[in-house]
C-alpha cells in the first residue's frame, strides 16, 4: 500500500485520504460505508468533514489510533495528514501592452474577459469595493452556466453578490476541529485579512479605478480581465492561512459551480513532510479541476531564491513566478549645505517648503541599553520623545546581513511614536531592491529611503559637521515626492523570493533532502509580475498591523500577486477560445513567452547570499535561466495568437503518472481509476511545452505533436544546443494545416567533455514560421553519469 502519512501527534487531526472504488453521484454513501467498516463498530466516533468529487477522497477528524487502523484497511489507497496552507494594479497591464493588444483582440477593455469565470480561493473578498462594482452602463447579465451561489446562510449580507462578484461561499470545516472561533474570521466569504481581495482585484477588478491611500492618488488600477466575472471560494482565515481538506473542498466546489480558471495563490510554506510528487492530495484536486476543463494557475512560492524552492509541482498546474515591474517611487531629501539625495519613500512631502531639524536616533536615546547597534530605530521605547519632536528622525541601518524593507515600517513608526515630522531611513549599504517602493513603503507618513555607501557617508559628514559646529541650530532638511510614479522602462528581474527549480521527487526515501532526483517537468512554468502590486483591500481589521489599516487598496508583493496577473491572461485566452483545453491555454501562455530583455541577454534575477550560519548576507543579480523562470516573461497578446500548442488531455497525464519511478500501476488505479498502458513509457514523453530531462546518461528521444491553431504555415526548428548536449530535432521543417498536428522527434545526447556531472545545462529549441510565429521551447538537461 503506498503511503503518505509519516506521523501523528497525540491529539485529534484531520485526516485525509483517498479510498478506492467509490466514483459518481454515490460517492458519499460509498465514503460513509468505507469508514464504518474500515474503523468497525468500536471506533465509530469520527467526523466526516468533507467528501471529494474530483478524485475519489474524504477529509475525516480522526484520532491516532484510528487513522492507523484506516492505513491497514484493504479498501484504503493512501491516508494524508492534514496540513495548512500558506498565502504565498496601476500600471502592469499597460507594461504588458494590454490596452492595444489583448484587451484590443477581445474588443476592447470593456469586453476583455467577457462571459469568464475566475474562481479565487483565497481569504475571501470585499465586496463593497469600486473594483468589484457592477457596471451602471453595461450592466451584467445573469451568467448562463455558472451553477454557483451567494453563500448559504445569514452571514452573507443581500447583495454581496451583484453581477460581477456571482458566487461567494466559505469552507473551515477542517479548520474549526480545534480552533479558536477568533481566527476563523466571522465564518463568511467576507475577508478579514486583504489578500483574497488583492488577488480578486489583480484578475478581474474593474478597468480605471482611482487609487487613493492615505488621501493621496496613486493613479488608476485594472485587473487583467476586467470583464471576468469573480466566484469566491474563502479557505484561509484572517491570518492568511487554512487547512488543506477545506482548501480542496473549495476547488471541488469551483469545478462543480462552473468556474473557468481557478487562481491558488496559497501553498505549504515548504515541501510538506511525507509528500509524495504529483499525487498529494491538493494536486490530485487539480488534476480532477483540468480534467474538467479548468485551468489551475498557482503561485510558485515564496521561499526562493535557493534551488529546488518550488512548491508547486506537478505538470497540469500552470505555475507562476514573481518579476519586477519599472515602476519607481523617487523621492528627495534637500538639506541645509544645498545637496539633495534622491531615494525611495512611497510618501507624501513634509509640509510646506520649510526645513526641519534633523536628529539621529542615536543622539535621541532615552535608554542606551535598548539602542540597537545595528538599526537605532529599532527599539521606539528607547528614544526620546521631547528630542524627537517636530523634527526629522534619522534611522540608520549599516550592516551588510538582515535588512529587509520591514525597517521602514519600524522607522516610520518610531517617527510617528515620538512626534516627527517626518523620517530619513539612512542605510549604508547597496539595497539592490530599493527600486522596490513596497519594501521601503512609510504608508503615508513623510519619509524618505536614502541608500548606498557614498550617500550614507555624505549625509554623516554634513550632520556631524553641522552638530560639532552648532551651525543654525544643527542639520536641517525637507522632504520632497514619493508619491509619483516614474516608469524607467527597465525589463522585468526575477524578485528574490520568488521560489526556483529544478523540480524534484519528494517522498524517496533511499535518498537525503538535498540529493533529490530532478523531474522531468519544467517549474516555474511563467514569470510575471508580484512586486509592488497596486490593487484592491479590505478596510477591514486585518493581522497586518504596520501597513494600509483601514485603506481600500494596498501596494503588496509576492508570488500571490502573479499568479492572478496570469489567471486573467488564460481568462482572456478562454474567452478568444472556449474550445481550448487548459493544457492548451497553458502552452499558449509558455511558448509565447519571453526569456531575454529588450538587449537580448536571459532576464536577470535577484538571488539572497547565505553566510555559513544560514544567515541572508547579501543579494546579488546575475543571468537566469530557465530554473528560475521557467519559458519566460508572460506576453499576453502573443499568446491569443501563439501559431502552434503542445496539447495533453487527461489521459497523457495518467501516463505520465504510470511512467513516474514512486508509482506503481496498482497506485495509480488506486488513486485515479484509470488503468496503466501496459508499457507506459518516460515521464518525459507528456507533451509539455518544454523539455527537463533531470537524469540524461547517454541519449535520451523525447516525443512531441504540436497542433496548428493558426494558418497554413511552413515552420523550421532553429536550435540552441545546451553545453555538452546535442539536440536533433525531426523533421527540422515541416508544412502545417490548420487543426493538424504534427509529430516531432527530439533527441537529447550526451556529448564533448560531458564533464558536468550532476549540473544543468540549458537551450532551447524555437520553432519558427514563416508567417511569423515563434514557438519557444526550452531545454533543461542534467547529466548522470551511467
């Protein structure tokens, strides 16, 4: 019997497993049957929490004993312990030339995503939000196949579902076993929390909305598919988090509603202990979703920027990575010597035109044993006040190791705290993500983010001067901007937490943690963008307590706010084509996308340098490859037209599953029903707009068929070789009709020095047609030796 669960503690937990033989509409009654003699008469005393549709699944609350006995049951395949889940726009839909493109394609933006359904499971959303507004003049009609509802009880207040917002509904049953009524935040879609309503927002909010914070304008925002519609599916409470049964009772219902893409910006903050690669329980959810014809979008982690930091696996998952945008927030410290220093702050100005006196926190100490020597802000308590107040505080930061933009929050609040008029955070080492205005944000108080060696060094030698010698009272200053955008034009950079490949087996349990074998299936699959994301918030009370209380929009980052950028890509591709599958929608997504900047050279990535005590000591840019940003970055428009798709169906990926080296053929009908070809070949074979091969020995064929979704067209293979790897491709060229489909052969073969044991190299194969299509394919080879 395969298994899955390693341990349980002594206390009651929430089981999941996946049984054999109950399928259809007497699922559940096959569930209750399976349990009561499974556990017999004696251990009757269990909750059953959840039955699953997309595979064949229960959640259960069981005890120790009892989730043993289950293990030893003939008619149990694989018991799962329960765990939780993780949370993981002004000017990004212009920077991926949507208005003139996509959104042009659709009819314009007030048709882009028409007719779609983007199902958001999440911490909920905020209903009473001009992004999610019903519009005046082109009202939504009633949908014509979603089945979904507006909640199922009283704590859904009337009309929080209005034509846009057209389903709402909560799922904690496996969260409330156990759990303080407190975090489960009013057992509502409403959000408690702001994420869900980011991501909702990022999708599918409203075209040209006033972004105001604070009472200062940031612009107007957008969602990717403006016209989608949103069903909202609440699994993660107010902190951001929820337990993996209620989050797959939430996909299970999406796909029954009728939702045409599914955005899980959430995950296990790391690969969950006892999992095993493909088949958990929440990617056998997502493989039930594409069976059914929804497209899964996944955020890929915020644990980067270290190899193998994916947590988001498995081929039918469309999994998203994080980039950078070319927005900035310049902002300017005048001081009383007639120098200027430009920084970051997104803030409003001190008031006026007047100059401030200027204090450092270490010159305002209230108690020396509290002053933090390495951020003198640190400790508000150990300032004082009556030094403080009515001048600019400077906050210093000089040590290579530890900072992160959380030191704005600290120094913004210790301005606030002991009355400044504004804040200087001083910090004198290169902070290669300064161009970041959300990790140095002040929310709304005057402030200022000055960076670097040579500034740090100038600024002290004017305040030191200016204090020995008394002139006019000490240093003064005035702070200037950071509330306008500048637009430098910069290509994208892969953010620094944005988790990276190569994907790996999980659950071998002949190898360590750190040798893990690679798999055959290319992660990230997509980059875009997740930093400094202007969208919609609650202004609810939320767990974040340093930033956006009580406003409508928050400025935020993560792989959580990518991940919705391009479920309202596949959104605008479902609408130009509802025939297409989800792998189709996926592979339009990956062929199309590009994986150099405007000069030719592969995107750069930002990466985190450990010291030996695992401590960050540094970020550095370097060139990236495909592990780090899978096909590339996202073109949307391209993608309505991508020339040519790797298609795979449901079927392809039980045969992938057959192929895979952790699963026999009595596993996979376990878990699946479907029975293993008798020869089930490589798990390379799976028709995937690119090729891994994570264990190359000598020559390895890998098949394809692209199917021709546009014209008539002459296509031929250009190739990049990876180092040390040949790669053949037949036929190089090739003649394509409309709908046909066309087979390719690929071989990859170890050759040259083949010296590389163990390390990835990296081509790629394009093809090229005459009428002007460019199908990208990447090549990620590592060598074993034999």
């Amino acid at each position: 019997m395969q298994r899955c669960i390693s341990s349980f503690s002594k206390t009651a937990q929430q089981q999941l497993m996946t049984a054999s033989g109950a399928s259809g509409y007497s699922m559940s009654v096959q569930h209750d049957l399976m349990l009561n003699n499974a556990l017999g008469v004696a251990n009757s005393a269990f909750k059953k929490l959840h039955d699953y549709t997309l595979f064949s699944g229960v959640a259960v609350d069981l005890t120790e004993a009892q989730a043993t006995l289950l293990e030893s049951s003939d008619v149990v395949h694989h018991v799962e312990k329960d765990k939780l889940m993780y949370i993981s726009t002004t000017h990004t839909p212009e920077y991926m030339g949507l208005p003139a493109g996509a959104w042009a394609q659709t009819g314009g933006v007030g048709n882009a995503g028409e007719g779609i359904v983007i199902g958001v499971v999440d911490t909920g959303i905020y209903p009473d939000h001009p992004s999610f507004a019903n519009d005046s003049v082109n009202l939504y009609a009633p949908h014509p196949t979603f089945k979904g509802t507006c909640g199922t009880d009283a704590r859904v207040p009337a009309g929080f579902c209005n034509g846009k917002i057209i389903g709402a509904r909560q799922f904690f049953e496996a969260a409330m076993v156990g759990a303080n009524a407190s975090d489960l935040d009013m057992l509502s879609p409403l959000d408690g929390h702001g994420h869900g309503t980011h991501c909702a927002g990022t999708a599918a909010g409203n075209y040209g909305v006033p972004v105001i914070v604070h009472g200062q304008d940031f612009g107007n925002a957008s969602g990717i598919a403006p016209r989608a519609r949103i069903a909202v599916y609440k699994a993660l409470n107010k902190k951001g988090q929820g337990r993996t049964a209620d989050i797959i009772a939430a996909i299970n219902q999406a796909v029954e509603d009728g939702v045409h893409v599914l955005s899980l910006s959430l995950g296990p903050s790391s690969a969950p202990v006892g999992s095993v690669t493909f088949i958990d329980s929440f990617a056998l959810a997502c493989l039930g979703a594409t069976r059914a014809g929804v497209h899964c979008v996944h955020a890929a982690g915020n644990t980067g920027s270290g190899p193998s930091t994916i947590t988001s696996w498995s081929p039918w998952l469309t999994s998203v990575g994080a980039t950078t945008t070319d927005r900035i927030y310049p902002s300017y410290l005048f001081t009383g010597d007639g120098r200027n220093y430009s920084g970051q702050g997104l803030s409003p100005q001190t008031p006026g035109l007047d100059f401030y006196p200027l204090i450092r926190a270490s010159d305002a100490v209230a108690t020396v044993s509290r002053l933090n020597r390495n951020f003198d802000c640190a400790e508000p308590g150990a300032l004082n006040r009556a030094l403080i107040e009515g001048k600019i505080l400077v906050c210093s930061w000089n040590a290579i190791p530890g900072f992160t933009g959380s030191m704005s929050n600290y120094s913004r609040y210790a301005a606030q705290t002991t009355g400044a008029a504004g804040v200087v955070l001083l910090i004198g080492v290169e902070y290669l993500e300064t161009n970041s205005p959300s990790s140095l944000n002040f929310d709304g108080f005057p402030a200022i983010a000055v960076t670097g060696p040579e500034s740090y060094q100038q600024f002290l030698s004017y305040y030191d001067a200016a204090k020995q010698n008394g002139a006019a009272g000490g240093a003064t200053g005035r702070l200037s901007g950071g509330n306008k955008a500048v637009y430098t034009g910069q290509p994208p950079k892969i953010a620094s937490f944005s988790s990276r490949g190569p994907n790996v087996y999980l659950g071998l349990e002949e190898v360590s943690s750190t040798d893990q074998p690679i798999a055959d299936v290319l992660k990230p699959n997509i980059v875009t963008h997740g930093v400094d994301i202007w969208a919609a918030w609650t202004p609810l009370p939320t767990t974040d307590k340093l930033l956006f209380r009580g406003q409508k929009w928050s400025m935020i980052s993560g792989t959580s706010m990518a991940a919705p950028h391009i479920a309202g890509v596949s959104a605008i591709i479902k609408q130009m084509h509802p025939t297409w599958s989800p792998s189709a929608i996926a592979s339009a997504i990956s062929t199309s996308a590009v994986p150099k900047d405007t000069l030719g050279n592969p995107l750069v990535v930002y990466d985190y340098v450990y010291s030996s005590s695992g401590q960050i000591a540094d970020l550095i840019k370097r060139p990236g490859n495909a592990f780090d940003f899978g096909n590339g970055f996202v073109d949307a428009t391209t993608a309505l037209n991508p020339g040519l798709i790797f298609d795979a169906t449901y079927d392809d990926y039980i045969k992938f599953l057959c192929a895979e080296r952790l699963l026999s053929s009595a596993s996979v009908f376990a878990i699946t029903s479907a029975t293993c070809p008798p020869v089930p070949g490589l798990s390379s074979d799976l028709n995937l707009p690119s090729i891994t091969i994570g264990n190359l020995t000598r020559s390895r064929l890998v098949p394809r068929v692209v199917t021709n979704v546009g014209p008539l067209e002459t296509y031929t293979a250009v190739i990049t070789q990876p180092p040390d790897v040949e790669v053949v491709v037949n036929p190089l060229t090739f003649i394509i009709a409309p709908g046909a489909t066309q087979p390719l052969n690929i071989t990859l073969t170890a050759v040259g020095n083949a010296i590389y044991v163990n390390q990835s190299s990296f081509g790629s194969i394009y093809l090229t047609g005459n009428l002007g299509h460019r199908v990208q394919v990447p090549v990620t080879v590592t060598y074993r030796q034999v």
